[in-house]
C-alpha cells in the first residue's frame, strides 16, 4: 500500500531538528538563513519528497507567479526564437509560464482567453491570430486589473502595452532598397490588413514608392496567408502577367517569398536578373533559398525577453502597461544576392 502522506515543513523540521520556521525561510532561499543549513534543508525536502504547496502558496498571496502566452503558432521560427526569450527571462524571475496557440484562429484564441483567466494567471502575453477583428475577449482581464501585453500582432488599448518593431520603417526600406536596385514595378505579397504588422508593411511599401515617383498598383498587391501555397500562388499569378510583370517583390515574410523565388525559377526566370526578391523576418529558409534572400531581421528572442521583462515589472510595481504603451526595438535589412539587381546585370 503507498504512503499517502503528504510530507510537510514539519517533518523536514524534525528530520533536522530545526524549527520549522527555518525551514520555511530555507526553503525560500532566505539570506537570513545560513548558506550550509539552506544546503542540508534543501537535500532533506529532496530525499524526503517535500513538495511546496504552491496552491495554498498563492491563495494567501493572491499570486501564482504564472504568465500565460498565447501565440497564433508554435511551429515557426520566429515564434519558437520568441518563446525561448520569454522562457529565460520568467525562469531568472522564478515565474512559470502556460504555453498556448491559436492556430490563427479567433474562435480558439477566444478559448484560449478563457481557460488562461480561469487559471489566475497573473499577467498575459499575446500575439493576435490572423483573423482577430477585436479583443472583447480579453476585458475580463481588464476588468480585473490582470496585466495584458500585447507582442509583434497587437491590437491598441489604452490600459495595455504593446511591443512592436516599427515595420512601416523596415518595409519602406526594404522597399527603398529595390527600386535603388533598379526596380520600378515592385509586388508586394502582403497579409490580412486586420494586423499591424502587415497593414504597416504596407504602408511602408507604399510611402517608398510615392517618395520615389512611382505610381501605386493595387494589382501589384497580393493578399494572402503567407503560407507556402499562397508563395506558389503568387508566382502564377505574376507568371500570368504577360504584358508587365514586377521586376521586384517585396514579401511581408520570408515563407511566401521562398515559395514564390522556387516556383518562378522553375520557370526559368531569373533572380534577381529579371525580379529582385526581398522578404521578412529572416528564417533560417532565407538563407538555405538559391540566391539567399534579402530580408528584414529582428530578433524573437529580444521580443520575448522584453515581453516578459516588461510584464515582470508591472506586477512588482516598478512600471505600469497602462503608462508605456508601445515600446519598439531594433530592426535592420540584411541585404543578399536576391535582390542585388544592379549587380546581376
């Protein structure tokens, strides 16, 4: 018959013969406690099978030192680079995190809102699924005064952080760099405009352009979910432009562009010779695609880090998410062969 007996700081006490207030302290890591007696503590909860009453812990703090984080997908580059930023940064404040995705869904971002708050996370991090259209969802937490930071696909609130690079800059520089690069008539292969970073993209693409005399073609703009099919389906389509097709590509991730780059070059079109490709967020499939890819790098794991940074401090007081509403880090154009025109001429 197994021992059921929970065991408690009681017993580690009579193991040691100390108080159980020592104990408790030691088991915290108190610096009051001696660094040997801590030591001889800690080995006695391990060989006894002490294990912390976290429950009972955060009922009387009100506390479960737990983050939850949905993100639209974990099978990504960018968001597992995301992730393991987030993992550090919780793990050196002693927090937990609850993982989740969306799938790129509203309906189970909605579910996924649900089962986080019924979990008393202390603060939540999130990045929108594609087709998002409001956050009504997330009010419970509000209402509540549970921390909500919204990262990389945000949506604007007043009592909420958001952390972003600023695409617009990134996608008129990228944009910039191609028609420097001798192209005049540039695609841009861009997503559902519900999310800042695509709508941003966007506006980028389009400012470089007006900046540059270059008239905007709304034919030249494909919408899609990025995806490798919608990569192959923009190729078709600009193979199907027989009179004027681009001679440069703008995609607003490097998947699309990718997928694109293999099936034209199937064709026999020459990049960057007649199209110059440039993409975004610098997938290690840029630099595996033959030329490597122009991209636009900025890194998840900063963006991860400073997502539970941020979210740390506001719940130890040292900031506030309803007074920092945007904070925005670094980016910058990596330039490769894809989009070096000139030169290939």
């Amino acid at each position: 018959m197994p021992d059921d007996k929970e065991i408690t700081i009681y017993d580690i006490a009579k193991h040691l013969n100390i108080s159980a207030t020592t104990v408790s302290r030691g088991l915290k890591d108190h610096p009051a406690i001696n660094k040997n007696t801590r030591k001889k503590i800690f080995e006695a909860a391990r060989h006894l099978g002490y294990r912390s009453n976290t429950f009972a812990s955060s009922l009387r703090s009100k506390k479960t030192y737990t983050i939850g984080i949905i993100v639209p997908r974990l099978n990504s580059y960018f968001m597992s680079s995301v992730l393991a930023g987030m993992e550090d940064a919780a793990s050196r404040e002693n927090y937990n995190l609850i993982i989740s995705q969306s799938l790129e869904s509203a309906e189970k971002e909605v579910a996924n809102a649900h089962t986080m708050y019924n979990k008393r996370v202390d603060g939540l991090l999130v990045s929108l699924a594609y087709d998002t259209e409001n956050i009504h969802h997330f009010e419970a937490f509000f209402r509540k005064g549970i921390p909500v930071i919204f990262f990389d696909r945000v949506y604007s609130h007043t009592e909420s952080t958001s952390i972003v690079i600023d695409n617009y800059a990134a996608a008129y520089d990228v944009t910039k760099h191609l028609i420097d690069n001798g192209c005049s008539r540039i695609m841009h292969l861009g997503g559902n405009m519900l999310r800042n970073v695509y709508s941003e993209r966007l506006r980028g693409y389009k400012q470089a352009l007006r900046d540059h005399k270059i008239n905007f073609d709304e034919k030249l703009v494909f919408i899609s979910k990025l995806n490798e099919e919608a990569g192959a389906e923009a190729a078709r389509t600009i193979l199907k432009m027989t009179a004027k097709q681009p001679d440069g590509v703008f995609a607003a991730n490097d998947t699309a562009a990718v997928y694109c780059m293999m099936k034209l070059k199937e064709t026999g079109i020459r990049i960057p010779g007649d199209i110059a490709f440039a993409g975004f967020n610098n997938d290690p499939i840029s630099k595996i695609i033959e030329p490597n890819l122009t991209t636009v790098n900025y890194s998840g794991y900063d963006v991860g880090e400073a997502a539970v940074i941020s979210m740390i401090n506001h719940l130890n007081g040292i900031s506030n998410v309803k007074t920092t509403h945007t904070i925005i880090l670094r980016s910058d154009l990596i330039v490769r062969e894809s989009s070096l025109k000139n030169k290939s001429l």
